[in-house]
C-alpha cells in the first residue's frame, strides 16, 4: 500500500484507522469499477489512500 509520505505526515489520525480506511475505499473503488481508476492508471489502492489523503472522500469511525 502506498501513502504519500508528506500527507502522512500531517495526518492527525492513526495509521491503522486510515489504513483500514484506505482499503475499504478500495474495494468500493473495485466494486463500482470507478472510471477514476482506469482513467488515472492507477492502483485501486493508491487511489483510495490519496483521496481519504486529500479529503476528497471523508470516513468516520462508528462506534457500537
């Protein structure tokens, strides 16, 4: 999985949340056969953790 170092670096969460996030968002991505990823040549994952990253897409943490 790859993060991009400097907004990891500004992340104020923790690493297993946005990694959990991130892989999450992925199998939406493949899912949905999003164009985002075809069009970008990108890896689902990759994708996923770079828009969790730039705030395109949020997530929260629900509690039971």
């Amino acid at each position: 999985m790859i993060f991009p170092l400097e907004e990891m670096s500004k992340f104020k969460g923790g690493m297993y949340e946005i990694t959990c996030a991130a892989s999450r968002r992925a199998y939406q991505l493949a899912m949905i056969k999003d164009d985002d990823v075809e069009e970008n040549d990108d890896k689902v994952v990759s994708l996923a953790a770079r828009q969790l990253f730039t705030g395109e897409v949020q997530y929260r943490i629900e509690t039971k």
